[in-house]
C-alpha cells in the first residue's frame, strides 16, 4: 500500500526480527516472475543472501518494509507478482483515496470490495452481515500458486489496517481464516492479526463486530497523504486503540451477569491482555469497575421497575452476593433502598 516513494529506513538494532524468512522468499518471487535481480532490494533491506536458505530465520519490520518498498517500485507492482496483471506504483494509495470519504466504515469497506475489482479480479472481496458479525471474506478467482500464502496474508492485512487507520480504533477480530495447512512459520500470523487465526478455513476472511460498520470514517485527505509515505508499519503492526471497547465490555457484561464480571475472563473474550484493557478503558475515560456499577444499576432499576421479583433475587441477578450489600450500593446510586424506589416507580407508573 503506496502512495509516493519514501526513503528505505535501516533497521534499528534494538529491533525484534519477527517476520519469517518465507515472506521474504515470496517477495523474491516476483523477482523470478518478471526476470529482474533482487540483489539491490537485499542490499537495501541489509538481508544477507545466504539467509534465504535458512528456515527458522526472521528479520524485522523495519528491514521487509524496506524490502518491498524498493521491489515495488524496482517492479512497478504493488501487488508484488501475485496477480495475473500488475498494479502500478500508486494502485493501492487510489484504493484507499476511494473509500476516504465514505460516512462510515460499512460504506468504506463495500467501496473497497468493489474498487478492488477494478485493480483485479484474480481475488475478490466480500462484505456479509450475519447479525451482529461482520465477515469480510476473500474468493480466489485465479491459482495464486506459490504466491499463496503471502498474497492473502497481506491482501487481508491491507484491508483491516486501513479500516483501522480511516476509523482511528483497534477493531479486533473474532476469527481470522486461511484456506492452507498451518506453515511451519504459523505463529507470526497470531502478531499480524489481533483475534484468534485458523487454517485450513474454507476461505481467507476476517470476522468481527457488526456495530464497528457504523463508526464514522476519522480520516481526511491531509491524513491520507500522511499515511501513504509510510503505509507498510499499517499493514505489519496492529492497531492500538479500540474506540468501542467499552461498548462490548457492557454488552458482555450485560449479556452474561456474573460470568464476566472480572478483568481476566473479559480480557481474553476481548483478545487484549489485562493490562491493555484497563489501558485502552482509561483512554476512553472509564474503567471497568465504573461500567460494572453503571450495568449493575441498569440490570437492578430495569428489574425493580419491571418484575415483580423478590430483591434477593433481583441483587443476584445484579451481581451482589447479598441483600444487604445491594442495599448499601444502591442507596449510593440512588440515594434510596430498593423498596422504596420500586414503590415509587409503581406510583408513578
């Protein structure tokens, strides 16, 4: 994903090499396919040949951006042979420009489903809404061959970093599925994507929260010409922050009183660490006692007002272990008991 040709960048030396050596073979394969050297593109990326026929070897981040930044353009191919025509220096930065204006995401994500299919059809994108989850799904219309693997890893990363970025949130994932065996290097795909992966899928594709296809689009064409000088980090690091995080932790919360009720059990149905959702909740001015408090209240004045349930049960089901402590907090809520506010509530009703 490019807009305008950027410097390479050394890597730094504190840096983890984390990207497998295979991706960096697939790069080669372009090579191969449009009968060109690649010995300035290694040069470049500082990426000794002689790892090439090592199979447990990484390099980092920094050095395969500069190794497809200069193939892409050594090649004029963004897509970096994997199709059946290339796409020219710029393809992918005009895919992006067509769907920045888009009022929300569900709108950006159908433009680039459709747009894509005027750069190629040998892949095809697909937007399903099922419910509450979102599948975004790639239909292989040609062989991709030995380009496989590396052309729907990316292709998939393409999309979600840029949905990512246009609507400035995290926008985990549910499940991320390969229609392959599970390669010796699988584990790289688990930093890649930020939701469980799974092979041997049907189809490459992305499922995630329905409600993300409403958030409205963040970005403006300044931002845009911004992020194509140095597109790759977008498609290679996860995004950090979830602009709806604490959203789903009510849900969940609501959905489920008392199953999910602590940070551990929330923060692996979130796919984020403990830390990370106490982290992103506070960047998003809350936490997670305070939207606990805010669900038991909710669930305890719905239940009072609406049922006739004896409280003791009516607590339980808020998420207290007794009367008595139920009492205490909802007088902190309310400033009354719970007979008295459900009294009242019949009054007025």
């Amino acid at each position: 994903m490019r807009g305008t040709p950027s410097s390479p960048r050394r890597a730094p030396r504190t840096e983890t090499a984390a990207t497998p050596i295979a991706f960096v073979r697939a790069v080669l394969l372009a090579y191969d396919k449009y009968g060109a050297d690649p010995a300035d593109a290694l040069r470049e990326a500082q990426i000794a040949p002689a790892l090439l026929h090592q199979t447990a070897v990484c390099v980092t981040a920094s050095q395969f951006e500069t190794l497809c930044s200069v193939a892409m353009q050594q090649l004029d191919d963004e897509a970096l042979g994997w199709f059946s025509r290339r796409l020219p220096w710029g393809s992918y930065g005009m895919l992006c420009r067509a769907s920045l204006t888009s009022p929300d995401l569900g709108v950006a994500l159908k433009r680039w489903c459709r747009h894509h299919r005027l750069l190629t059809d040998d892949i095809v994108f697909d937007l399903v809404v099922e419910g509450d989850i979102a599948t975004l799904a790639i239909n292989e219309r040609l062989p991709l061959g030995a380009m496989r693997e590396f052309c729907l890893v990316t292709s998939l990363r393409y999309v979600h970093g840029y949905a990512c970025w246009l609507i400035d949130s995290r926008m985990p994932l549910f499940q991320v599925g390969f229609p392959f065996q599970r390669p010796p290097h699988g584990g790289v795909h688990a930093l890649l994507f930020p939701g469980p992966v799974s092979f041997d899928a049907p189809s490459a594709c992305l499922r995630f929260a329905a409600q993300y296809l409403s958030l409205p689009a963040r970005r403006d064409e300044r931002a845009l010409r911004t992020m194509l000088q140095r597109a790759l980090p977008l498609t290679v690091l996860q995004y950090r922050r979830d602009r709806i995080l604490a959203r789903r932790v009510r849900e969940l919360l609501r959905s489920r009183p008392g199953e999910h009720d602590n940070a551990h059990a929330l923060a692996q149905l979130l796919h984020v660490s403990v830390r990370t959702l106490h982290r992103q909740l506070q960047e998003e001015g809350t936490s997670l006692q305070a939207l606990k408090d805010d669900v038991h209240r909710e669930v305890a004045v719905e239940q009072l007002c609406r049922t006739r349930r004896p409280i003791k049960q009516i607590a339980l089901a808020a998420g207290f272990a007794s009367e008595k402590s139920f009492a205490r907090a909802f007088r902190q809520w309310t400033g009354e008991t719970p007979s008295d506010y459900r009294r009242k509530a019949t009054l007025e009703g």
